[in-house]
C-alpha cells in the first residue's frame, strides 16, 4: 500500500466523517423542530440540505478518483465499495431530514395539532439507529452495526401502530385530516430514515467482514471471511 493510497484514504474518510455530521445534525434538527413546532429551525434544516448535496458528490468523486488511480483489491476494495453505497444512504437521510422538515413547516400553518402517541419513541429509536449506523462506520465495528440491523424492526412496528392510530383519529375527527395526513408523511419519512440507516449498518458488516447480509436474518454469517 503506497504512501498516497494511505494519504487518500484517510483524506476520503474525513470527508465521509464530515458528510455523516452534517446528516446527523439535520435529522436531528429536524425532528426536533417538528416536535417542538419551531418553524425557523425547520427551515434552516430545508435550506443546509444543498450542502449536503454537495458533500455526497466530492465524496462520490474522491472514492472514484481513488479507485481509478490506485486500483485497490480485497479489503481496500470493499472499504471504497462501501463508502461510495453509505454516501448515497447518507444523502438520502439528509433528503428525507429536509422533508420532515417541510411538514413541520406546514404543521405549524395548519394550526395546533399534537405529535402522535409514540412518535417520540420512534424518532428516538431512529435517531439511535443512524448514531450507531454512523459510529460503527467510524470505528469499523461490524458487531455494532449488526445492533443497528436488529433495532430496525421496533421502527416497524411503531410505524404500524403510529399509522393505525392516526387512522382512527381521521375518522373519529375528519377536521383533523389535512393535518394528521402530514403527520403520516412525517412517519414513513421517519421509516425510511430507518431503512437507510440499516443499508449503511449492512455496508460496514460487508466491508469489515466481507459478507453480503441484505436479506438475511442479522446473526447469519457472523464469521469473518478471510480477504
């Protein structure tokens, strides 16, 4: 491994450290700004995600600048693999952060409306889930991504609930519709969050252990390969 390989590398992960920050801090603004009803910070969350937009492309170049020049194999290869599939999920949550976001913006145009029952458990949950996803990135820590993977179906089902409850509350109040139907988005966006935050736990269990896990239970393939 050559002494720019080294210095590339460590520069493509400082750029990814900076681009997860970003993304951690507007999902996390942005679910506090729809739970607080705090439509200025909303909007600030809507107006950094061009930022974000920008640092996934530098980053996506880099890993492919690198891959061009240096071209890697084994378990270098996978790292660039992986960087290059968990900046685009990272993209993703600052995209799906900025559409909460915006419904919290609306929210507070269709009056008082209270979040519902077991939403901030949700968020919490995801919130975790995309803390972790992150964390085991940086520190290469396949087993704590394997956490992130089993954390996902408690998001699930909370979404199940969540959206169930919402639907009898339309019925029972149909004045409450335009808002609760925000609401809804606002769960399934959180979902999605999930989702991401599990393909990015899935890519650093490939890249440390060179095992594909998508579509399988969390504790299969738990040993390494040998690359």
């Amino acid at each position: 491994m050559t002494k720019h390989f080294l210095r590339d590398l460590e520069e493509l992960e400082d750029q990814a450290l900076r681009l997860a920050e970003r993304v951690e801090g507007a999902l996390g603004a942005a679910l506090d700004s729809i739970l607080s009803r705090d439509p200025v910070t909303a909007r600030e969350v809507v107006d950094g995600d061009r930022e974000i937009d920008i640092l996934e492309v530098e980053l996506e170049e880099e890993a492919l600048k690198i891959l061009a020049l240096h071209a890697p194999v084994a378990t270098d290869l996978r790292y660039l693999v992986a960087v290059i599939k968990i900046n685009n999920d990272l993209e993703r949550i600052g995209d799906i952060a900025a559409n909460i976001a915006a419904r919290a913006v609306d929210l507070e145009d269709l009056g008082p409306v209270e979040a519902p029952e077991r939403f901030d458990l949700m968020a919490q949950c995801t919130r975790t889930m995309v803390r972790d996803a992150i964390r085991s990135l940086v520190h290469r820590d396949s087993q704590l991504a394997r956490k992130v993977l089993a954390e996902d179906d408690t998001v699930d089902e909370l979404q199940t609930e969540i959206l169930g409850k919402l639907e009898d509350i339309m019925r029972a109040r149909p004045e409450t519709v335009e808002a609760l139907m925000r609401w809804g988005s606002v769960v399934r966006n959180v979902e999605r969050i999930a989702d991401n935050a599990t393909n990015i736990a899935e890519d650093v269990i490939y890249m440390e252990e060179g095992i594909i896990v998508r579509h399988r239970q969390p504790d299969v393939g738990a040993h390494k390969s040998d690359a």
